[in-house]
C-alpha cells in the first residue's frame, strides 16, 4: 500500500512560526558566539596580566626595578583591554576573573611600593576595585616576607625592621575591614593567611636580632680580654 505524504498546508499556524524561529536562531547563535570570542579574548588577557604581575615581582626579589615597572605597565594595559572586549557584557565583567588579575596587578604595585620604600598607591590611582586591593594587599604581605628573609641574610636588619612595620600597618588595616566574603572577595581567608605570615616573620627577626646583639656582646668581650692581656704584658 502506497503512502501518500501530505505537503504542509500553508494555512497551518505552525508553518507561520518556521521562518521567524530560523531568524531568532540565527541571531541568537551570532550574538552568543561575538560573546564567547569576547570572553576568550578577556580570558587571554587576563592570564596575560597574571603571568606579568608574577614575573614583576621576580624582577623586584632581584633588585630589577625597572625591569618590574615595564612589566607591571604591561599588566595595566592588558587589564584595560580586557575590561574594553567585556564592556558590553555586564556580566561576564563581573564574573571574576577579570579581578583575579587585578588582585595580582596590585599586589605587583603593593610588593614594589614597600620594597622602594614609596607610599602605597590607592584603588583609585591603580583603578581596581576595593575587594580584589585588599586581597592584593594581603597576598602582597607574602612576598615582603620573601623580601625581608632576603634582607636577613644580607644582614639589612634596618631594612628587615622597616618592610616588617608595613607589613603589620597593612595587617592592621585588613582586620578592620569586617564584612561579608560575597563583598570582600574572601578576604578574612587572606586577612588569616597574613597574620601567620606576620607572626612567622617578626619571630624570624627577633631570633636574628637577638642573635645580633649576642655576636656583638661576644666581640666585645674578647676585645676586652685581649686588651686586659695586652696591658698585663
């Protein structure tokens, strides 16, 4: 027995939608897609910055400001570029990762300042927002602490005193900011992490300090005794 396919009735509402669902398909699909190459070039960028900031703060540990200074340049305009491709996607904006570069962005700033003995500069003169500073600020304090074992084994000891008061004026800022994780980025995880980087490190100090004092004391008394000798001859 022969079927015999009905063509589709022109009248059939359903027919009507066809061609409408097709255009709403289409631009639907172009939209998500100049989206998602926004997002992955935001992402680029973003991984860009890290991988600057991180590079910066080698070239601070080996004394290579200028070096540091390029590279953390570099960082501020891949950050601006990222921010440029996600302007018109709120959302993707806001969805993280383009402050997880920033955070390392000002940490770069944050270590450079202390290290040089400048003041430390602002969110607004850096242009990042509060959440993802003070987190910069908090993971800053990790690697002054890196700074300040280097300077101990130079014997720097005035150095070591200077970089350890920023780092406990900074932990004292950060355990004033009491506000929910949803705004601060996590920061109480941070603020924890810091004062066990402080403690660890003015232990440190202490113990070198007053190795210090004891070499100093016995230079001294072996100064005296071999004058005393001297003087008996």
């Amino acid at each position: 027995m022969t079927t015999v396919r009905q063509g589709r009735n022109p009248e059939d509402p359903l027919n009507n939608l066809n061609a409408p669902l097709q255009l709403i398909g289409v631009r639907i699909r172009g939209r998500l897609s100049e989206k998602y190459q926004a997002r992955e070039r935001a992402l680029q960028s973003s991984r860009e910055t890290i991988r600057h900031c991180a590079d910066s703060i080698r070239a601070i540990h080996r004394g290579e400001f200028e070096l540091a200074h390029s590279l953390l340049d570099s960082a501020r305009e891949l950050i601006a570029k990222a921010k440029a491709n996600l302007q018109p996607y709120p959302d993707l904006l806001y969805a993280g990762f383009i402050d997880d570069a920033r955070k390392e962005y000002a940490e770069g700033l944050i270590t450079m300042a202390v290290v040089t003995g400048q003041e430390l500069p602002t969110p607004e003169e850096l242009d990042v927002p509060d959440a993802p500073y003070l987190n910069g600020m908090g993971e800053a304090c990790g690697e002054l602490r890196r700074f300040v074992l280097d300077a101990l084994r130079r014997d720097d000891l005035q150095r070591c005193e200077d970089v350890l008061q920023a780092m406990d004026d900074m932990y004292s800022l950060l355990i004033t900011i009491d506000f929910p994780d949803s705004l601060t980025g996590s920061l109480r995880r941070t603020t924890d992490m810091v004062r066990g980087v402080l403690e660890r490190t003015r232990g440190d100090l202490t113990l070198a300090v007053r190795q210090r004092k004891l070499e100093s004391r016995l230079s001294a008394f072996q100064d005296d005794l071999r004058h005393g000798s001297q003087g008996g001859e």
